[in-house]
C-alpha cells in the first residue's frame, strides 16, 4: 500500500473558569492540528494562552476556533447577525487568538468554524461570503477548514483562500452531504468500530455511509475529531493506531511563517 498522509484535528481549548471540557493535555499528543476556541463559545484567556503553549510543545499546527456569541449554548445556537457585525465578531476572535499566540513567537495556520456558525455557514451564502471576506481582509494568510464541496468551500476556492476538507468519522452524515443534525437519533456514533470503517471509508476509499445506507463520494485532507466527550481519547488513540497500521502518516500540510 502506498504511503499517504491524513490530517487529524480536534477542537480544543473549550474549558472555560472552573467549567473542564475535554482532556486537551494528552489529545494534544494524537493529533497533527488543533482548533483553539477564542471565548465566544468556550475558552478563557488562561485557557488559550496554555492551549497555545500545549500545540507548541507538541508540533501540532494552530488554528482559530470561531463562533457566534453564544457562551451558554456552546456556540450550538443560531443567531441573525447583520453582515458588518458577524465581520467584526470573526476578526475579533481571530485577533484574541493570534494576539497571544504572536506573544509566544507561535504562528496560527488556519480557521475553523464552530457550531451553529459552521452549520450555517454552509447553508446561507450571505453568512459564507461575510466569512470568506473577513479572510480576505485578514493581513495574514490563513487557510479554511469546511466540508468539501459545501458552499462554504466552493466560495472561499473562488476567492483563492486555501481550503482543507473536512470530515468527520463520529458524525453521521445524510444523502445530501450534510452531517445528520445533532438533535436526531443516531446522529453521533458511539461504536469504536463503526467510527474506525468510516474512517477507512473516507481516507482510503474516499466515500461515506449515509443515513439511508447508501454511500456517498467524500474527499478530506483533514479528520476532526471531537474532544469533548468521554470516550475522546480511546477514540483519538485508536485512529492514530489504525492509521499506522494502514502506512498513512498522521501530518499537516499546513505550514505559515
């Protein structure tokens, strides 16, 4: 079998005062990028100051976990915010993250929606195109972590931002290529074994099994895996496990001065 590579992300950093979410200490040793919440749905500035140092340690590659202002729904709920006001919400997020990050000499690679706003991101092309823009903007070149061929994804390629494909092996998807909405029965799997087959399915074979139990063509540069659950680290040493047993190197292709 050739060798390939994969990139394995989680979203970290969610902690926020005395609430712990998430074993970010040792997912942070089984993963190659992270997504570092920046206070809008979790994360404090201790929180994101250690998150950062933790990524640097471990030669995990850095990126902005951006959400709505939600802290007490998790960043899982949407919100109607006008054009000019989600702008000024993204880039301040990115700032928080970038500002404390450039203290400690460490660059941030890329942007990775949360939640709601990742759901909706990929449904409203008013939304998509206010992300898209904000990237422009941005001083820094910063890649896109989104669903394949969603729209957010075709937008942001039609702008020359650099994207990398998402997928998601805990998450059931639809025929639509859309993920199985969390509030529906079924829409996370729980079994260690169905999570590893879809992540056979789409790395090596680049396909997925849909709700309806067809499948589906599905290309991804990068696997997220979730960190705020309780089977996350057995979940997260089993990938980097399977992936070595299959000769694929777990790495991003990620690398920003």
């Amino acid at each position: 079998m050739l060798q390939r590579k994969i990139d394995i992300n989680c979203d970290l950093g969610e902690s926020y005062g005395h609430f712990k979410v998430g074993d970010d200490v040792e997912m942070m040793s089984l993963i190659s990028s992270c997504n570092i919440a920046c206070g809008f749905h979790g994360g404090d500035p201790l929180t994101i100051e250690r998150s950062i140092a933790l990524a640097a340690q471990h030669e995990v590659q850095i990126g902005a976990h951006i959400s709505y202002p939600d802290l007490m729904g998790f960043g899982r709920r949407s919100m109607k915010i006008p054009p000019l006001e989600l702008k000024a919400i993204i880039k301040y997020q990115l700032s928080a993250l970038y500002g404390m990050a450039w203290i400690q000499g460490i660059p941030i690679q890329h942007v990775k929606l949360h939640g709601a706003l990742y759901n909706d991101a990929n449904l409203s092309e008013e939304i998509a195109q206010t992300v898209v823009q904000t990237l422009i903007d941005w001083p820094l070149e910063l890649a896109l972590y989104c669903p394949a061929h969603s729209l957010l994804y075709n937008i942001a390629q039609n702008h020359h931002i650099e994207v990398m494909a998402e997928a998601f092996i805990d998450r059931k998807y639809l025929a639509n290529g859309q993920l199985k909405p969390r509030n529906q029965i079924g829409s996370v799997i729980h079994s260690l074994s169905e999570a590893l087959e879809q992540l056979e399915e789409i790395v090596i074979k680049n396909k997925v099994k849909v709700d309806d139990g067809s499948y589906i063509p599905l290309q991804a540069q990068t696997i997220c895996l979730h960190g705020d659950h309780s089977d996350a680290i057995k979940l997260a040493k089993a990938v980097k496990n399977r992936l070595s047993e299959l000769n694929i190197t777990m790495e991003s292709p990620l690398h920003y001065d």
